[in-house]
C-alpha cells in the first residue's frame, strides 16, 4: 500500500515570545489551531535514496523538511529500501502556516505505514524535535498549547469551527530571519496566551478573537506595513478580529459565518491594491 496523507495547514492564534535563552532558542507560548487547506502527500517504496517531487518549485530537497524526515527515519530505523516523496503544495511557502512541519509530520506518518515500523504517535512526536518545531503540532493536530520551543504541547478540547480567511503578500519570511529581527523591547510584554486559554475554555468566539495576538507583528508589520492595511481591510469587511500567523506573513481573519468570510475574501480579490500586492487569498475552516 502507498499511503496518502493530508497535512494540514495551522495559525497561532496567539503567540508570545517570553525571552531569548542563552542557548539562542526562544522561550514561546503559544495556541496552535490546525485548518483544513492542506497539501497532500504520496509516498511509495524504491530501491534506495530519497526522491523529492513537487508540483511547484520549492527549496533544495536535502533542506527540505519533508526530505529530512524520511531521511531521518530511514536512518534512525536502517530501513534498506528509499522511498518516492510527491508532494502536492496547497499551503504558500514560507508563509507562517506551518506547510513544511505539516508536510514533514505527513512524511513520518507515511513512512511509518510504508515500512510497517508501527510506532506511536508520542515516539514520533519525540522523534519530531529533530526536524522543526512545528512538526510536533502538525502530528497532533486539532487545537494545543505548546511552551517552551514549540516542542511541549497540550491538547486542548475542540472548540466549534469557525471560518478563517487567509492573505498572503508577494513576498516570503524565513522563521530564521523573523527571530533574527526581533523587538526584545516589545516582546514577552502582552503574554495574551493565558487570555486565549480561557477564552478557549469558555468556547467564546468574541473573547477568542479579542485575545488574539502574535509577538511577531512588532517587528514584521513595521518592516512590512501592508501586513497592518490587509488586517484593516479584513476587520473592516466583518471578520471578528485578523492577525498574523507564525513570523508572517500571512494574515487571518476569523468569523462564524461563512458567508462573511466569501465577503472579505472576494473583497480583497476585487481591491485593485490588494489583487497588486497578494498571491494567495483562501477561505478556509478550523478542524
């Protein structure tokens, strides 16, 4: 059997940056939600190495997070045979939602129905830490509070799905260089995660979306102000609230109702400005 596995994309609903260790990691807490755009991935066995397929250009494939995961598996366990990775890209690059964790989290739950290793969701969330920090989420999903790295998450209860709009500029952040460029005078300061938490255990959409907030946006908005006028736009056109995801730059927008999500989507197509300066413009759903 060649597995199919979806990876989904994600948005951090709030996202603060408490410190920089002396290790040079960041200290993060965070809420992670899983949406249902997503890529697919196709695996298949082959006489031996790694091959990468792609239906649009990406990076190198041994920079590859998807790459690295088969790889380390494939190392990790002595597997003898490789294996054909295709993946088919929904998810914008470099885009803060998360579609190379994803892509890898899909990779190791291929790979290990591919070769019968039979492993735990814990062992590969352990295993997972090798790779990116987002990964351990994307093998998660649902909705979770991650700490420290990224890499310590908690589950948290499902909360009723709400429609997300997700625009993307023409232009890409490497996580790298978003926590290169830091704000350490602004971050850490808000510490909204605790807020989100109980808006979250509460299921109030309203108090959801007003607890939105990502340490991020400090440095990136100011480096790049169309992410602070496509926020107005969404807000202006009904969403609930809209922030940017991960380092950017993505911006989302959430609401309840689909019909105002096609709204503020089909507003920003039809801007002159905005059809100029986005390439990806979606309506999506929490999972």
């Amino acid at each position: 059997m060649e597995p199919i596995q979806k990876a989904y994309a994600k948005i951090n609903l709030s996202l603060d940056i408490i410190k920089r260790l002396s290790s040079g990691y960041h200290k993060i807490e965070s809420v992670i939600q899983e949406l249902e755009l997503h890529d697919i991935i196709k695996l298949k066995k082959i006489e031996k190495g790694i091959k990468l397929k792609c239906n649009i250009n990406i990076c190198p494939a041994n920079e590859n997070l998807a790459y690295k995961a088969a790889d380390l598996l494939i190392k990790k366990f002595k597997i003898s045979r490789g294996v054909e990775i295709t993946i088919e890209k929904n998810i914008p690059v470099a885009a803060g939602l998360g579609g190379g964790s994803s892509d890898a989290a899909a990779t190791l739950k291929g790979m290990n129905k591919l070769f019968n290793l039979n492993l735990p969701e814990e062992k590969l969330i352990k295993l997972s830490s090798d790779i990116g920090m987002d990964v351990a989420f994307c093998l998660s999903g649902g909705i979770a509070y991650v700490s420290r790295f990224g890499t310590e998450l908690k589950k948290i209860e499902k909360i009723p799905n709400f429609y997300v709009v997700l625009a993307k500029p023409k232009f890409n952040i490497s996580t790298e260089d978003a926590y290169n460029n830091l704000d350490y005078e602004k971050t850490g300061k808000q510490l909204k995660t605790a807020q989100m938490l109980d808006a979250i255990k509460e299921k109030n959409i309203k108090k959801i979306a007003e607890s939105m907030h990502n340490d991020f946006e400090y440095s990136v908005c100011k480096k790049y102000p169309i992410i602070n006028e496509i926020k107005q736009k969404i807000i202006k056109n009904g969403a609930l609230n809209a922030l940017m995801s991960g380092s950017g730059p993505t911006v989302f927008g959430i609401t309840q109702l689909k019909a105002v999500a096609e709204n503020i989507s089909n507003s920003l197509k039809e801007n002159p400005y905005f059809k100029e300066n986005l390439d990806f413009v979606c309506v999506t759903q929490t999972r």
